[in-house]
C-alpha cells in the first residue's frame, strides 16, 4: 500500500535544475498546501482536543507514538508542556520507535517492530482514562499499527494523525485524522509538507487541551513556569496587563504568590497568598472564573 507522500509530485520534477531561490519558491508553494489541508479536519481535530480535555481532566494522560520524524515530533510537543503550562511531566509524553538513540539517529528496523512497539506501550501503561496518539506520514509502520491494535484491545482512546487517507492504522483508530497534502517537494521526503501538519496538529491538539482544562487566562499563559529572565519578565508583564498593576507592584506580589494566577487574584480580588490559592482550588485553578 503506497502512501500519498510517496508519490512524484509533478510540480517539482525539474527542481534539482533550479536555483537556490526558485527551490526554495517551489517549497513554499508546496508548504503552503499544507494550512488548507488542516482546514478540511478542523471538526475532526476539534472533537480530539474535547476527548483529550476530558481525560486530562480527569486525571488521565496522554502519550504521541511514532517513527523518525513523526516520533521526534511528539516528543518535541511533550516536553514542551511542562516548561508553558505547568503541568507534570508524564500528563504528556512522547515515545519513538528505537528509543532514546532514536532521537538523534536512525535505528534499522525500528518502525516495522512488533517488539519495540509493545515496549513503549507497556512503558507508559495507559489505561482507560488515557489517549494514545499514533503519528506517521503514511500510517503504515507496523510500530504504529500495533500501538493503536494494542490500544484497541485495552479499551484506550486512540488518535492517528496520518497524510494518507488509506493508512493502516486507521481501523484502529477512535479518531482519524488524516490531512492530504499531496506528495512531497522531494519524493518520499515525508519530513516536508507531511512533518510540518503533524507539527501543526500536534500543536493544536494540546494547546487546544490545555485552554480547555484552564491553563489559559484570555491567551496568555498563565501557568509558564518562571525558570529564567525571559520567563520572568513575561510572567510580569502577565501580572501588569490581566490586573492594571504597575511592573513594581506586579513584581513585588508575584515574588510573593510564585505564580502568575495566585497573583492576579492576590491583585484582583485583594485577599493574601493562602485565600487566593483557596478560590484557584475551589475553581479547579481556572482564573475566569475566579475573575
């Protein structure tokens, strides 16, 4: 079964006679297939966000599986979720067939594995509470078949993000999402069109999750951790614009709640550090509503 991305794309058939900015020109057209391809599944993508709201909500987890590119991509999505919206480390998680070395370098074999695959799942253990998210630009490696055959079987929601509307995970699949973007600039280069919509639906899917379950105020990042000077002064600049403060007086009370959302309701609602926390916890620490 041979995957859209495969195939020749008579756009670009001359493109290794062309001149740096013309390739370049011919790449971005391309590119620019991709938006309009994700357009088509906005529904599909917005009823994943819902369905992985509500787990998380629930105490569940969420973990991306891949091969190469794809893998590499959802843990890029995972380990950015911490750092911006505070949340523990193993809610988002993100496996690749080959493992850590897999990372960095091509492990032979890794996407046809059985083995590898039933490693990873049984790494991360998920439950019914849990979403599994399978991503490959065909759809497939017998690594993802298996992760979502496997997620079949223990009753685990389970997501595929694909470019190829016949993938072979897609019987497995609670919710297909399947964004065409035609072949690649460079035949078979799946990391191109095929990578930069899983990246954009990666991101779509747990930004879309984590202003569900309250880690947004409005669109700002209330929940960023404050690990370095750049963190810092945007949490600042948090404070200033939600609530009006002055930058001293927002620094002044957000050294003193450690957090962004303490501190705007320190502010707003004018009571100390310990009521603030108790009107974040009695709301599920989503500021709207306390606001």
């Amino acid at each position: 079964m041979t995957a859209i991305t495969e195939n020749t794309n008579p756009a670009t058939i001359d493109i290794d006679l062309q001149s740096g900015v013309e390739i370049a020109r011919l790449i971005n057209n391309e590119d620019k297939k991709v938006a309009v391809a994700i357009t088509a599944i906005l529904p599909q993508i917005g009823q994943a966000i819902d369905l992985i709201a509500e787990k998380l909500r629930r105490g569940g987890r969420m973990a991306y599986f891949g091969s190469g590119t794809s893998g590499r991509i959802g843990i890029l999505d995972a380990s950015e979720m911490p750092p911006t919206y505070g949340v523990p480390g193993d809610m988002i998680q993100g496996y690749i067939s080959g493992g850590e070395k897999a990372v960095r370098l091509a492990v032979e074999n890794a996407e046809d594995s059985d083995e590898f695959a039933c490693e990873d799942f049984a790494a991360f253990n998920p439950t019914p509470k849990d979403v599994v998210v399978a991503v490959s630009a065909s759809g497939n490696p017998q690594y993802t078949v298996k992760v979502l055959e496997l997620a079949r079987q223990k009753g685990v929601t389970a997501i595929a993000i694909t470019s190829n509307p016949e993938a072979k995970f897609k019987p497995y699949a609670d919710i297909f999402l399947c964004a065409e973007v035609g072949p690649e600039a460079v035949s078979g280069s799946s990391r191109m069109k095929s990578g930069t919509a899983q990246k954009m639906i990666a991101n779509m899917l747990t930004t879309g999750a984590m202003i569900r379950i309250g880690k947004t105020y409005k669109n700002y990042m209330v929940d960023v951790q404050i690990h370095n000077a750049k963190l810092r002064e945007r949490a600042i600049r948090y404070v200033c614009e939600i609530t009006g403060a002055d930058v001293a007086t927002a620094e002044a009370v957000l050294n003193e709640a450690g957090n962004v959302k303490t501190a705007c309701v320190m502010l707003i609602r004018g009571c100390n550090k310990e009521d603030a926390e108790k009107l974040l916890a009695q709301n599920e620490g989503i500021l709207r509503r306390v606001l």
